[in-house]
C-alpha cells in the first residue's frame, strides 16, 4: 500500500503541474486563436476558459485524497500486506469476503423496489410511495430472511 500512496501523490502532482501547463496555453494561445477568427470580430479581450483548469485541478484533489487515504490505512496497518511482498503466494491474500445466499430472492425485490422509486421520482411521485412501501417490506425481509423458515438460526 506505500506504493500505492506514492504513485497516487505522483498523480497528484502530474495533475496540478498539468493544471498549470493547460491554464497557461490558453492564456496565451487561445485569445490569439480568437482575435484571429473572423466571427470573433478582431476582439482581443476574450476571456480563456478555465473548465479544463478546474477539472485538472479537481483531479489531482482527488488523487490527493486517495494518496492520503491509502498512506494513512498503509500507517494503520501494522505491517505489511501479502500483496506488497515479492514471494506471497496468492492465496495470502484471501480473507473472507462474508456470507451470501445463493438461494435469496430479496436482493431482486430490493432491486423492483428501487426501480419502483427512481421510476417514481422521474414519472409520477405517487409511484415513488408504492416503490418505498415495497423498498421497506424487502429491506425487512433480505435482513431477517434467517431468523424465519428452514433456515432459521
């Protein structure tokens, strides 16, 4: 996971640096490109757009974020992962991804139920309170599926 951090805050810098690059070429480059097209009217005052330079900028935010998420996890850890060593099998990085019912069907209610309510806030919003009626019964239902019938514990 260091490695991880670091790679992330060297794509964190190589988007703010882009960020720099990008808002210095339209400064420069794209008013000439203006004042020099026929419907711009010779205007020489154009304003650049900074679109390009927010969005670069908010992307080396976000690898910043995730460089600082994953360093502090990395500190946290108290050692290191089987994925960071060079002689882990694969099987050392297994863990236990929890228990799923194959035979459950109140993942596919909860999903009707959903479609119910995004339906209803796109269509009609009296199809949103049925959907959200339906959403809780299924919610209920997928959370307490094991404390009822053959499979009860």
């Amino acid at each position: 996971m260091g490695v991880n951090a670091r790679l992330f805050w060297i794509l964190s810098a190589f988007f703010v640096l882009l960020s720099a690059v990008y808002t210095v070429w339209t400064l420069l480059y794209g008013s000439q490109d203006l004042a020099q097209d026929p419907g711009a009217g010779g205007r020489t005052d154009v304003m650049p757009e900074y679109t390009g330079t927010i969005g670069l900028l908010l992307a080396g935010l976000a690898s910043a974020l995730i460089a600082f998420f994953v360093g502090r996890a990395h500190a946290a850890q108290g050692g290191e992962l089987p994925e960071d060593t060079v002689n882990a099998n694969i099987d050392d990085g297994d863990a236990e991804q929890g228990f799923f019912s194959p035979w459950s069907w109140w993942p596919i209610m909860v999903a009707g139920s959903l479609a119910f309510v995004f339906l209803g806030i796109a269509v009609g919003f009296w199809i949103a309170f049925i959907g959200v009626g339906f959403l809780a019964v299924s919610l209920v239902g997928w959370v307490f599926e094991y404390y009822r019938g053959y499979f009860a514990h």
